[in-house]
C-alpha cells in the first residue's frame, strides 16, 4: 500500500473478555485495493460472531457465524472505490479454518 499506516486496517476497540464489541478501522482506505476481512475467535468455543461492514457510513453488510475456539473465519473482502463507495464480497459462513496460526 502506500507510505505509511493511514491505509492499514486497525483494531480501536478489542475485547478480550470475549462479549464484544470490536471496532476495526481505515483511515484512508487505498483505492481499488482488496481489503481482507477475517474473524478469530480468540477465547471460548462455538463463539457467535456478527460482523457489520460499513462504507462511507453506510451499513453494507452484515453477516453471523458460529465459530469454534481459535478458528478463523475467512468473512469477505471489501474494496474501497473512494471514500464513500466500495464493494464487499461475502465468502459466505463455510469458510472457517479450525488449524489456525496467527
């Protein structure tokens, strides 16, 4: 991406306690550039995940899961048109990997 964090997702809020919220961010978006969005679960087991994507502000997507202890789930992939417009992929809920190793 380009020079510098503004285009790097980053977590604002992370909630490790396990009940959630957590905020994922980009300041300034690259455009025309795939974004991927993942969930770990990082405590408990059969852990329901919801995950709202947001564009410009705009709800976009949302999507639930159930995933088991540290597994991740592959959700989608979002690419930013400019600030106000992006496209967001679902990979549906059968993406999950049980093995997995951050």
């Amino acid at each position: 991406g380009a020079a510098g964090t503004a285009d790097d997702p980053f977590l604002d809020r992370d909630d490790i306690g396990g009940v959630g919220p957590e905020n994922m961010r980009i300041q300034a978006p690259e455009f025309n550039v795939t974004y991927g969005i993942g969930v770990h679960a990082y405590s408990g087991s059969n852990v329901t995940s919801t995950v709202k994507v947001y564009c410009g502000g705009s709800l976009v997507a949302t999507q639930v899961n159930v995933i088991p202890y540290d597994a991740l789930w592959v959700v989608g992939t979002l690419q930013f048109q400019n600030l106000t417009q992006c496209t967001y992929t679902s990979m549906g809920t059968g993406t999950v990997y049980t093995s997995f190793t951050p």
